[in-house]
C-alpha cells in the first residue's frame, strides 16, 4: 500500500469567534480555506475564563454540520426547536444542521481548563435542506483501539482493528480517530484512496508518512494535509505524540459560504439570510 505522505503542514491560527472565545483555527484559514468535505477545524483549549466564558451566544447554521468533541471543560447547547444537552469530557456531538437551526454552546464553568474542538463538514447538495439531526454520543460509547502497541486509538467515527465509531449515517463516510502514541510507537492504518484527509496534532509532535516518500515532523498546533495514496503512517519519533485523524469522501460540488450557512449557490445564500432573518429557521 502506498503511505500517504504529507503535502502541505499549516499552523493554526489564533483567532476569536463567538463572544470573544479564543480558538486555534486549522482549517478554514486563508492560509487552508478548506479540505472538501471539510471546512473548518478549530481547536479551543484555555483556563483563563475571560478567553471563554462568552461562548457562543445564539447562532444559525444551514447546510453543513458541526462536530464537537470534548477534551475538558462542560459545554451545554440548546437549540431554538427543544434540542439541548450537556456535554462533558470525552462526549461528542454530531449535529446534522440541514435546512437550519439557531442554537447556543455556552460553556457550563466558571473555572478551569476548556478544551476541545469543532470541526465543520459540508453536506451533500441532496441534504442540505433535510431535518436537523443530532447524535450526541457519551464519552462511555466511545470505544479504544489497540492496534498496535503503544497506540491508543477512541474511534468516533470510522473502524479500525475491530472498533468501530458510535457516529453512522452520514454521507460523507467519515473516518474521526482521536489517536495517542507512545514513544515509538508506529500507527498504520488503511483509508478509502478517494477520501480527502488531514491529521491535526495537538500534543507533542509526530512524524507523519515514509515509505517512499520524506516524512515531515507535525508539532502540536499543526494540520497536516495528507496526499495520495492507500494508508496513513504516523509515528512518534522522539517524544510522545498525539493527534486527530479526519477522513471523508469529498462532495465535488460549488460550494457558497457566508459564516455558518454553506450552500451551492449564491441564492442559496440569499434565500438563507432571508429565511433566518424572517424567521424561518
Ligand atoms: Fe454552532
């Protein structure tokens, strides 16, 4: 199998979204607009509650879905048709916003460590304007796989070495792998060749690709756009490592964004600032 090698290794960048929430963005940048069907990653890790005590004040989206996992901290949403939920260290929501919804994700303390991270994906023109759905999986329904040894992988989304992710029925086929190595330890693992995929590091560095190919060190902070090929290698070089792993099959299709509604078309757009603003979310 060919190892895909890194092609491009962007730092993320600070940015403030919401009521004045510090994030790092990794994707959804000038610097990496976005990786069809992905469109934005955005890691928010503070213990100075003046950096997220804000949070995120009510706010639509239309078109796309947002995926949030919890590393620490308590986040509570609610949204503007009965949703809402808690989530804590470990959980995952995966919400389908479809043909719209306007929620909140406030953070639910007043001290200590927030961290974690939103990661956006494109729906399919097909679904843009189905039923908002939300899959709101509990820390404790995300399994680990050991592949190999050292490896540590919690599989939200996609299989591996007999897991498989909680997360199912979404178009794209995603693969999400929250993935920890060990000094040493050397992570392979197989993906569809047309899927688009990227690793996000966030603690320590890794070394990612080989094989044929020159591998590139990935510190923390860092998104790594992976190329052509059949399987990813990763390893941890020196020190630990530890990183997101995200796959999907690419949509292929215009896409027109305006912040949160991300459609095929400018009408589109228009018709969705409309439908918000009349109400009809
Ligand atoms: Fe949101």
């Amino acid at each position: 199998m060919r190892i895909r090698q890194p092609i491009r290794v962007v730092p993320a960048q600070s940015v403030q979204d919401g009521a004045g929430v510090q994030i790092q963005r990794a994707l959804g940048t000038r610097a990496i607009e976005d990786l069809d069907p992905f469109l934005m990653l955005d890691e928010f890790k503070n213990d100075d509650p003046d950096n997220y005590s804000g949070g995120f004040p009510d706010h639509p989206h239309r078109g796309m879905e947002t995926v949030t996992y919890m590393l620490a901290g308590a986040m509570r949403h609610a949204d503007n048709q009965g949703n809402a939920g808690r989530l804590r260290p470990g959980d995952v929501q995966w919400m389908t916003a479809g043909r719209g919804i306007i929620h909140s994700e406030m953070p639910e303390q007043e001290e200590g460590l927030m961290w974690g991270f939103q990661l956006w994906v494109n729906l399919a023109a097909a679904k843009k304007m189905m039923r908002p759905r939300y899959q709101e999986i509990k820390a404790d329904e995300i399994h680990t796989a050991t592949p190999a040894p050292g490896v540590t992988v919690k599989v939200i989304a996609g299989s591996i070495a007999g897991v498989d992710g909680p997360i199912n029925g979404i178009e794209v086929d995603p693969t999400y792998f929250d993935v920890s190595l060990e000094p040493g330890a050397v992570f392979e693992h197989a993906l569809p060749a047309d899927h688009s995929a990227f690793i996000y590091a966030f603690e320590g560095e890794v070394t990612v690709g080989g094989g044929e190919g020159a591998p590139r060190t990935v510190a923390r902070g860092n998104l790594a756009v992976l190329g052509n090929g059949e399987a990813v290698k990763v390893t941890a070089a020196g020190a630990a490592g530890r990183f997101l792993l995200l796959a999907g099959k690419p949509l292929r299709e215009p896409v027109a964004k305006y912040g949160p509604f991300v459609m095929n078309t400018r009408e589109q757009i228009i018709q969705a600032v409309d439908d918000f603003r009349n109400g009809r979310f």
